[in-house]
C-alpha cells in the first residue's frame, strides 16, 4: 500500500517531465521513472538555518531544504564513516554487515548481498558513484553500470612547503595496505592502516574551488548528468568535506571571522558519563594538536572556524551540481537525498569528531526532495540512516526487497511525520558493544561485555530537560521506570520501534 501511494505521488510530479519509459500493450506511455542523485558528505554534521545551526553556512543545503522535506532527528547507526555507509548502502544494521571499524568491505562477510544502487542497476538504471561513497579505499563494483571514479588520494595541503615536508615524512604514501582483495571483481576487501606523519587539522588554502578534490568531484558530477540526461539514472555523489584536515579556499575562511567564531557552551564530559563513551580519537593525530585534547580557546576557535569553512566550500560543490540538474531540465524528475553519514563533535561535550553513542555523534543531516510531495516539510521525530534505502525503492515505485532492515520513509514525506518510534545506534569499545536507543524524549544506551554480554554501564539523557546531554541519569533511583521501559524497547529492537 505505501509503495502505491508514494508511487502515485511521484507520478503526479512528473507530469510535465519527459517521457522515458517504455509503452504498453496498448501503446500508452508508462510514466517516466524518477532519477535519484545521492549525495553524501562526509563528517557533516546538521548545519545552516535548516537545522538551526545558523553559524555555519549553508545556502545550498538550506534551499535543498526548503523545496523538500528535512529530517531533523535522523540517526546514523554508527558513527563511523565505513560502519555507516555500509548499514546505508547495504539498508542493514551493523550486526548484520558485522562492520565496525575502517578496514573492513561488508563484501567480506556479505559477498552476495545486493546494495542500494545495485539493485537501482539491476532494475535498468544506470549508476555510477563519484567521490567518496563507499569508504574509500573500498569500492563496489556491482554496484556501478559504469565505473566509478575518486579522485586520486593525495596529500590535501596547498603550502608547498608543507607538502614538500608531508611527503618526505611518509615515502610509503598515506594510503592504507592493502591486505586482500577478491580476485573476480578486484574489490578490496581488507586493508591494515598505515602510520603516517599528518600536517595541521586546518589550512586556509591560496586557491581556486576547482583545485580542491570536492570541486573536481562536482565538476565530474556535472559532466556525468549530461552524459545520463536521457536514461534513468541512480549517482551517487560524495563529498569529502568537512572531513579533517579542515581545507579550504581562503574566501570560506574569510565568511568566519575569529573573533566571531562561537565555542561551545558545554566544553566538558557529562555528569557520570562512563569510559565507554569517552574518547580522543582522531583529532590529535594532527599536527600541533596536544594529545589529551587540552586545547586553548584559540585552538578550538581555529578548529570550529575550519570545520565552517570546510563545510561551506562543501555546500559551495553542491550547490554548482544541483545548478546543473536545473539547467539540464532534471530537476523535475529527480529524487534528491542528501546525508551526512553520521553527527560531528566540535567541542560538545568536551569531544571532537564522532566515535560513541551520544546525540552530537550519532544525529545527522538527512534531507529529501522528491518531485510533486511538499515543500519545507520538517519531520522532527526519528529517523536512520538505513532508512534510506526502502524509501527510494519504494519512492521509485520498485519492489520492496524483503530483507531490508530499515523502513520507508515515504509516507513521513507525505505526511510531515515519521510512525517510527525510535531510532538504533551502536558503537564498539574496550571489550564491549554499547547499544544505544532516541527516542522522542530520551537517549538510553546500554554497554554490555562482548562475550558475556553482562551489563558494565549504563547512560540515560532526558532530552526534554537535558538536551545537551550533560548529565547521565542512570543512576537515579527515580529513573528506574524509565530505564526499565527504555531497556524494553531497546532489547525488542528495531523492528519492534517501526
């Protein structure tokens, strides 16, 4: 029943679009069938007026927004980028892919199963991924009628003498090792990471957009519309801003003056916040940067202020590829998704980057035009990123394959609100799997022994009284009702909360 009317509503946007379908018995021409153009950005966190993070810039983004439906509590399942891209791409959970760290492709444990624009290719679309999509270096053959395309890994710094330097203290490069690969299709399977020497986590870059590997990904975006304009088509298109080092032409950086560049009101850990979710991972890997992330005003300034400029050269790239689908007389007939592929820290909660359970981490930006449903809709109870998924086949009007383990979204783009009661995350430490529930009113995570699975912490947020998350209320008695309602639905599962 969804499938139909989501398809109708699809039909009813195409109206004016060009016919590509094929004729039926009777010689009436079916309906064209919707393109879809995936974007991802890597480590974005909800940003611009959209999201009410109004600091960083996002113009793009935002009118994306405005004429579609912005998910405002959507929720990756890992906040990693290989974990959750392949739960996205895949539409299953990370117990089921059994990824949970960099080094790992889901074909690995998963060498049959059929991923998002896999199964867009196997039902006559024609599919290429551009940038980063997959984690990189993983990429997915069968996924891909033409292949996809990155470009070259490279050392991000534009001061010459910086790379200069970069480049003598790596001579092996600053790729991972390729440990295994799958002889029939080449995919790498495993890598091992590399030790590598980084330069400083930010660099106002004395160049062009083009320059930059996300301009040559768009132009390369660009191209690759005109070449499918008159067949159906699935692109993914991903962008590697605003991952770290925080690069950027100089006029982003320019939009952010230091001494406006807001810090964050809660710079330090979480009343009774246990080791499990605590972490330093990431950031002190670069270059004057101390490695217990004792960092000076100035410094976090420098940091947020990068990470703004990252994002808006970011935006910049997509708004230059949305540009060209209007041009290109598209945008009629094309299902836009754009995500983030999990939350960011900068400086919440006294952490940076992602890497545990909580809100700031696991909270991304997911946002859905989709031709003839309404415009500036908010959805503002939770979503998942494995969401994704059966919401495009079902957007599509495709067969809903039955194994997925996330749920349409179609009827919340209609209806301006999503019947999923909660959504999952997870994430891996010291010897335990800690399991993480949002629902409207409360985040509860459970941290249980891998191998035994007994119980070793609890956290409970009440993001009614407690949005940023500031306190841990496990351990109050009063709350016991609650952690006992909230354990429930956790170890009921996903399915029991769609």
């Amino acid at each position: 029943m969804t499938a139909r009317l989501s398809r109708r509503s699809i039909v009813a946007g195409l109206s004016a679009a060009p016919v590509l379908g094929c004729a039926t018995t009777s010689g009436a021409p079916q309906p064209a069938r919707p393109n879809v153009l995936l974007i991802s950005v890597d480590d974005l966190r909800p940003v611009g007026k959209t999201f009410d993070q109004p600091y960083v810039l996002a113009p793009n983004i935002d009118r994306l927004a405005a004429g579609g439906c912005a998910f405002t509590r959507a929720y990756a399942q890992y906040a990693v980028c290989n974990p959750s891209r392949a739960s996205l791409l895949t539409g299953l959970r990370p117990d089921t892919t059994r990824i949970y760290d960099l080094n790992t492709h889901f074909r690995a444990h998963l060498p049959n199963v059929v991923t998002l624009p896999q199964y867009f290719r196997l039902h006559g679309y024609a599919t290429m991924g551009l940038g980063k999509v997959y984690h990189l270096p993983f990429d997915d053959p069968q996924s891909w009628s033409l292949p996809s395309w990155s470009p070259e890994r490279e050392i991000e710094y534009r001061d010459p003498q910086l790379r200069a330097r970069l480049e003598k203290a790596n001579p092996d490069g600053t790729g991972d090792i390729v440990t295994e690969h799958d002889h029939a299709t080449g995919t790498i399977l495993r890598t091992e990471s590399r030790s590598r020497i980084r330069g400083p986590a930010w660099e106002i870059a004395e160049i062009d957009d083009l320059e930059l590997q996300d301009g040559r990904i768009a132009t390369r975006a660009i191209d690759t519309l005109r070449l499918f304009k008159d067949r159906p088509f699935f692109l993914g298109v991903g962008f590697k801003k605003p991952h770290l080092p925080f690069v950027a032409p100089r006029r982003y950086f320019d939009l952010y003056p230091p001494d406006m560049v807001p810090l964050a009101a809660n710079a330090f850990a979480p009343l009774g916040l246990p080791d499990f979710e605590r972490h330093k991972a990431e950031l002190p890997g670069y270059e004057g940067v101390p490695k217990d992330l004792d960092l000076s005003p100035s410094q976090r300034k420098d940091l947020v202020r990068g990470y703004a400029a990252a994002t808006t050269f970011a935006d910049a790239q997509i708004g230059r590829v949305l540009a060209a689908l209007d041009e290109l007389r598209l945008t009629d007939n094309t299902i836009v998704v754009l995500f983030g592929d999990h939350g960011y820290f900068l400086g919440e909660n006294g952490f940076w980057a992602k890497h545990n359970n909580m809100e700031v981490a696991t909270r991304a930006p997911l946002i859905m035009r989709v031709p003839g449903l309404s415009s500036g809709v908010k959805v503002t109870t939770p979503v998942e990123l494995v969401d994704i998924f059966p919401t495009l086949v079902d957007l599509a009007g495709l067969p809903l394959p039955p194994d997925l383990e996330g749920m349409s979204l179609a009827p919340a783009l209609q209806s301006g609100k999503s019947t999923k009661r909660a959504a999952f995350s997870q994430y891996r430490r010291g010897g335990a799997n800690g399991y993480s529930i949002r629902t409207v009113s409360h985040r509860y995570t459970e941290w249980r022994d891998r191998d035994s699975g007994e119980l070793k912490a609890r956290v409970l947020f009440d993001h009614l009284a407690d949005p940023q998350e500031n306190s841990n209320l496990a351990d109050k008695p009063e709350m016991a009702d609650v952690i006992a309602v909230l354990s429930r639905q956790l170890n009921q599962g996903w399915r029991a909360a769609s």
